[in-house]
C-alpha cells in the first residue's frame, strides 16, 4: 500500500457512531507498524544521536497517558482551556529555577530548540529596530556567535534579515572569549544579540558564557545562551564554570524538554531575565475581521500534547530524579571517552562538557594506523551501533576544522556498555590504516553545471543518481518506511567536502523532498 488512504473501503471494516470505515483501526496499526520497521531502534541505546532514552520504560508510559490526556486540546487560546497555561506555568518555573533564573524571570514552552533560538534571535532583533525606532527590513542588525554555534541560527539570520558575524573557533571547538567579545566590540551598536552555546553540538565545547556576558553587557548587547542540548544535563555536572542564568549579562536561554528531561518530541523552554524582552517574541493583531491573534511562538494551533508529556514527566522525575539520570549519562560519557582514547587511530576532540562527544583521527598516529571516523560510523552501523558523521568545515581566513563522527550519550547508555565499547574497538580494527574514501572518480562523473542558471528539481535529482542516491524508490519496500539507499556515510560526507556548500545543500533538499513525493 503506497497511498495512506484505501482505494475502496474494506467491507470487513467497522461502523462507528453510523460512520462506515475505509479501513479496520486494527489494520491502520499494522500497517503504521510495518512502516516502523525499518526504522533505527529509539530504544535501547543502539542509536547515539537524535532521540535521548532515559532507560526507564515508566516515563514513556506516563508521556503517552499525559499526552492522550491533552489530545484534543488547543494550545492557541489558554482561556478557553485554562490547564494548557497552568501547565506551562509549571514548566517555566522549574526550568527557571533550575537554570538560575530569578522572580523576574519569564519563558514559554516552544516546539523545540529550532523555535526557542528563532523566538530569542525575533525578541533580539524586534527589540534593537524598536529602540532605534526602526522597522523591519530598514535595517540588518548582526548575530555575533561562534562558528559552532547550531545551525538554527543561520536559519534565524536568514529568515529575519540578520547579518551572521561568525567567530573562527580551533580545532578542539573552543572559542576565545577575547576574539569573540572584539567582534562585539568592534561597531557594538549594529549587534542585536550574541549567541554562545552550552555546550556546542559539533564538538561539545562549553564556550566562555560569563567572559563574552560581561564584555557584551559592558558594550549595552544581550547575550543569549543556546542551552538546547545541555540544559538539563549540565545542571548536575561537576566541576563547570558559570553558564546559565546565573551569569549577569545572559538575557535569554534555551533548554530542551525533548533532550535531557526526557520529554517526547516536541518540547523546549526559551526562557527571558526581563518581561519586555520576552514580550517582543509574541505577534499580535486585531487588524483582520476574526478572532484576535496573539501567539507566543510561531505556531498557532498547537497541541497541548508534549505540553503535557514534559509536565508530567518533570512532576515525577523531579529535580533529584534528573539528576540520577544525567549522572548515569555521565558515567557513560566518561567510560566512553575513556574507551575511544584507548582505541589508536581515533582521539576525542577538545575538553567536551555534558553527554556528547565527537571523535576524530588521530593525526599523531601512523597513516596506516590512523582510523577514518566516518569509515568508523559505518562499521559500527554494521555492527548494529547508530553514530552520527559530521563533514569537516574550512574556516573563513582561519583553520580548518576536521571531520568527526558524534555520540550523544544518554542514560541508557551505561546500560550497554559492555556490548557498545567492543563493538567500537572492533568497528576500528575494521578499518584501521583505510584511507577516506576517493571521490574524484564520482566528482568528475559528474554532469558540467551552469553556474549561472539555478538548479532545477530534475537536474538536482540527476546529480543525485549519478553519486549513486535511489531518489525515485525504486528499491524501495514501501513496508519498511521508503528510505532510500544511502549505504555508507564515510563516501557521501567526503563527496560533500568536495563540492560548493550552496550546491549540496540544494542536493540535500532535493533529497529530502523527493523523501516525502507520492510514489506512483
């Protein structure tokens, strides 16, 4: 079955309330099920990167009941349905006091750490025009961040007209609180906000929050602290300086529901020091013949399911019972780190702060000793371990930083070590000595591009069969999911060094859409 909805209907399906079903519910679930099947594990700690397992089966039970609960309710209009503000009253408020926030302190529950850093870059944008009594679009104020910081500001800037002004960082992730703070220095009046991560994604490198804070608060610029991975984690992490709202200077942060406090997708918190400031993140109008508009975030509608779920989930873990989950990440975090520095031909890069690591060669090693971290992520793929290939990036006028392979670690973690480190040492000793992958045969293959003309849907999916991508699904099984087969990472990351940034990015897109196009 390829179209979700049944040709005819099923004279074996049920009528409900008069209604004659196209297809029995029981059905409908075996055939969501047999979609799931070919996707990677949630559970069980198989995949290091972009779902976050507490290991406690309870909580994914008490999500599904909260959100059940919240189901039919709209978060559009909290009054008419008064628990949807009482129950982001209560999330605010424990990220608040977790994260060092104060009476004046004021936040709102976002779909995620991609709005939460649009909402903040929004507040900081809205704010700066509004005090030079400017309107958008007769000015492009700069965004003053690291080269690490996430790439949800680069959409920030792009969608609201911000200029990225974006720091060199070295080749261990870290940023000089000097160079970034000149930056700031340098024409401090066309800054409307300066980012720093806690800690970055790439590298996990905790950027120097209070230094650049107290240089930006002295020049009159807020500072917002990207806190989306760490938020909750961090907070019970030893032995770190200042990061959070602690800091004087931070004005905003954003923490997510959906990663460290366990929450299902999706859930974040953006939280403000001042109402003003948080205010400016709201639009607003009765200027058309409807219902006033007033929404806190980008959504209207929006449901009050992962509302809940988040809720509910910090109701019954509490302050003490995140803290005994991010410990048992860090227990896996630290065995982890000490696993892969064992392991020649691989180094952890930098001093990484929180649950995530990336690893790199080890350039110190003999060529024919040295491992390939993306030959690495494969053949622990093939060994049933999910890690996640991160590309190599030049620097502007700075140094190159290399290619990683990154692990996010969660509690669940701890719990698979003892099969997840010889699969890891194994997956090394698979492709020790084995060079990147050669693709200068693929890049000559490849059609001439006008680089004046743009890049149509065809011609982008022309380029993506010729470097080998099945973007029509024709060895699809539309039972197990439709991916296509993209096979091993190592060759189509190096394939992506290779090429202008601006051309495979259009290739990814294509990819994706083609993703999500009825098959015929």
């Amino acid at each position: 079955m390829t179209d979700p909805t049944p040709a005819t209907t099923d004279p074996a399906a049920p009528r409900v309330a008069g209604l004659q079903l196209a297809e029995a519910p029981e059905a409908v679930l075996a055939a969501l099920a047999a979609r799931r099947r070919g996707d990677a594990p949630t559970h069980g700690g198989r995949v290091l990167s972009y779902v976050y397992d507490p290991g406690v089966p309870a909580l994914d039970d008490l999500a599904a009941d909260a959100v059940r609960a919240m189901q039919p309710v709209n978060g559009l209009d909290p009054t008419t349905f008064g628990s949807v503000a009482a129950l982001e009253r209560d999330v605010v408020a424990f990220a608040r006091d977790l994260l060092g926030g104060d009476e004046d302190t004021v936040g709102t529950v976002t779909s995620g750490g991609t709005e939460s850093c649009l909402l903040a870059v929004q507040s900081a944008r809205d704010t700066w025009l509004a005090a030079r009594g400017l309107a958008p679009g007769q000015a492009r104020p700069r965004l003053v961040a690291p080269v690490t910081v996430h790439a949800a500001f680069r959409k920030a800037a792009h969608l609201y007209g911000l200029r990225l002004d974006l720091v060199p960082v070295t080749p261990s992730g870290a940023v000089a609180a000097d160079v970034l703070a000149a930056r700031v220095d340098d024409g401090a009046d066309d800054v409307a906000l300066v980012v720093v991560s806690a800690p970055s994604y790439p590298h996990a490198a905790l950027d120097p929050v209070a230094e650049v804070a107290r240089r930006a608060a002295d020049a009159g610029v807020p500072v917002h602290v990207d806190a989306c991975i760490g938020g909750f984690a961090l907070p019970f992490w030893p032995d770190l300086p200042d990061w959070d709202l602690r800091v004087p200077g931070v004005t905003s942060l954003s923490a997510d529901l959906h990663k460290y406090a366990f929450a299902p997708k999706g859930a974040s918190v953006l939280l403000h020091r001042d109402r003003d400031r948080q205010r400016a993140q709201y639009f607003a109008t009765t200027r058309w013949p409807g219902y006033p508009v007033v929404n806190p975030t980008l959504l209207g509608s929006r449901s009050g399911g992962p509302l809940a779920a988040a809720w509910a989930i910090l109701r019954a873990l509490g302050r003490d019972g995140l803290g005994v989950l991010a410990g048992r990440a860090r227990e896996a975090t630290l065995a982890l780190r000490a696993a892969v520095g064992g392991i020649e031909g691989l180094r952890v890069v930098g001093d990484p702060a929180g649950p995530l690591l990336a690893v790199a060669a080890d350039d110190d090693a003999a060529p024919e000793r040295r491992v390939d971290p993306h030959r690495w992520a494969d053949a622990a793929a093939e060994r049933g371990w999910v890690l996640q290939a991160q590309p190599g990036l030049d620097q502007d006028g700075s140094v190159r930083l290399p290619h990683t392979t990154h692990l996010t670690v969660t509690p669940v973690t701890a719990d698979v070590l003892d099969d997840l480190v010889p699969a890891l040492v194994a997956a090394a000793d698979d492709v020790r000595g084995v060079p990147r992958p050669d693709v200068s045969a693929v890049l000559g293959a490849l059609p001439l591009l006008d680089a004046d003309a743009p890049l149509d849907s065809a011609a982008a999916a022309s380029l993506l069969g010729a470097v080998g991508l099945d973007v029509a699904g024709t060895g699809d099984d539309p039972e197990d999911g439709g991916a296509p087969g993209v096979g091993p990472m190592a060759p189509l990351l190096a394939l992506t060094e290779e090429l202008p940034a601006p051309l495979v990015e259009r290739l990814l897109v294509e990819l994706l859409a083609r993703l999500v196009e009825p098959r015929s």
